[in-house]
C-alpha cells in the first residue's frame, strides 16, 4: 500500500495522488508497482527500499549518497496471537525533499501519524518527523510495558488460586517478548546516539528538547524492560519450584499411604502361613488379627503424623 501525504499552507497533513517535494511517502506491504513509483519518484534504491520489509533487519543507521536510511525496531501487539507482544523494524528513508517509511505491517504509530493524532507534526520537518517517530516509539515501548505487567500481576493471582500449565506458558512468552523488548530498545538506543553525532541529519535548535525527551524515554523503556524481565522470570521461577514441591509433596503422602496399607497385609500374610501360629484354634482369631491389624495402622498414622509424612 502506498499513502502519500503533505502538509498544506493550514498546517494540516492531508493524503495527496502524486509525490511532490515536502511530502511524506509512506509504504505499508507495497507492491511491485508501488515501489517502482517511488523509486521513479525520488531516485532511491530498489534494495535499500525493500530494506524495511525484512522482518529480520536490525535497527541501524546508514548513509548512501543522496539520502540517509533509518532502521527502527517497533513494537506492536497483536491481540489473539500466540506471541501478544513483539517488535517490527521501521525504515525511515531521509532525501533531500521527501521522507519515505516502510514497514511490513500496518502499526498504529504510523497510523498515529497519517490522522494527524501527533502534535506540531509537518512533512516538511524531515528532521522533527523523525525525533517525533522515535518518541512515539519509545511511549508505545513504555504503554505495553506497563501492560505486560498488568497483564503479568494478573496471571500471578490466577496461579495463586490455581497453578496451571498454560499460565506458566504464558508467563514465558510475556518474558520472551521484554528480552525482544530489551534487546530493540538498546538497538534503538544506538542508532540515536549515532543521529548526535551524524552530520547529513541536520539538527535544529528548536529539536533539542525533543531530542533530549527521545533518548530520556529510551532509556527509561529500557530500565523497564529490564526491570519486569528479572521480575517474571522469578515469578516463573517461583512458581515452577512451588509445583515440584507440590508434586513432592503429593508423592510422599502415596508413599506414607501405602507404608501403612502394607502392615495389615503383612500381619494377614502371617497368619496365613501354613505353619502353627498363634490363636490357630481360638475361635476369636479373626477379631484378634483385626485388632492387631488396626493397632498397628494406627501407630503407623501416629509415626507418619509425627515425621509430617502426611
């Protein structure tokens, strides 16, 4: 998909047909057609284009002749997948009259942008665009953080009250997707000490701030992810130890059981041989066995009590 918008005289973004100088050319999952428009359009190289659609590619920075290339990891959530939570690499291409972004899936940050949710948002601040992307990203880093841990805080009650497989599996795809998390924030956290000291990306003074927010916000995803992966992965950890106590525990009380069941089978195993044995000819054998039997269960409970065997 091919989405071309610019900002007008009014300051509001509005979708255009055509590519023209100040605009923002954003590709989503183009086709073969689109992307040949845009490289007719703005002269930038099919494989550095197609860069961005490789659901692989590590976020980097590197700058060809005419124009400099921006890889981002994003993060994401897919609601109703297995994995909830993972990240997408984001290409920020920066020409000298245009700004081109390409990625493999729709996100709502990019979406954020072409509805003109984001504030003082122009097409022509290619340098702005870009620090408010790498904001944005960082606030959605930190917006499904939070919401890992909630969603984290919750499946520990549930394994409180009922520990289960799955909840335990899912705990370990929550921890999976903080060590993606981890790992693209400090990635991202590369590439934005590389744009300070970076030449062919002018830096305006009014972008100070912004830049100082952007790598403050970073860094503070990047202590939260860090933070809440040590924590689930203890809780995990916890919890896996908390059932193989229990089924220790389980296992012990069989054994205490059946240690007891076997006394009167041993007592009835004695009487049973065929050799003189006490109360052979007393009518009251049976009631004697019983009792003998039920004596020494009863001390066989009273000794396994004591040693909380049971």
């Amino acid at each position: 998909m091919l989405n071309i918008y610019k900002t007008d005289a009014s300051g509001k973004n509005c979708e255009t047909a055509e590519i023209e100088p100040g605009c923002w050319i954003r590709l989503t999952v183009p086709n073969k057609y689109e992307v040949d428009k845009v490289i007719a359009s703005t002269g930038i190289d099919r494989s550095d284009i197609i860069l961005g659609l490789d659901s692989e590619e590590t976020a980097h920075i590197a700058v060809e002749d005419n124009y400099t290339i921006i890889v981002v990891d994003m993060a994401i959530r897919k609601k109703g997948a297995v994995q909830e939570f993972s990240t997408v690499p984001l290409e920020i291409i920066v020409c000298e009259n245009f700004i081109v972004t390409v990625c493999n899936v729709a996100v709502e940050l990019i979406e954020d942008f072409a509805e003109n949710k984001i504030k003082n948002f122009s097409t022509k601040k290619r340098t702005r665009f870009i620090l408010q992307i790498l904001y944005k990203n960082a606030s959605y880093y930190l917006q499904y953080l939070r919401c890992i841990d909630r969603v984290g805080n919750r499946i520990e009650k549930q394994l409180i009250k009922n520990l289960r497989n799955e909840d335990l599996l899912y705990l370990l795809t929550l921890e999976k997707s903080l060590v993606y998390f981890s790992t693209s924030l400090c990635a991202n956290d590369i590439v934005l000490e590389k744009m300070l000291r970076m030449d062919t990306i002018k830096q305006y003074p009014e972008d100070e701030d912004l830049l100082e927010d952007v790598i403050v916000e970073n860094k503070q995803a990047i202590e939260m992810a860090n933070v809440y992966s040590s924590i689930l992965s203890e809780t995990r950890d916890a919890f896996a130890s908390v059932i193989s106590n229990n089924l220790n525990t389980v296992m012990q009380r069989l054994t205490s059981i059946t240690i007891v069941l076997a006394l009167p089978t041993m007592i009835f195993s004695l009487f049973g041989m065929n050799v003189p044995v006490p109360f052979m000819k007393n009518p009251a054998a049976l009631a004697y066995i019983l009792i003998i039997s039920a004596i020494f269960v009863i001390l066989g409970i009273l000794v396994m009590v004591k040693k909380k065997m049971f």
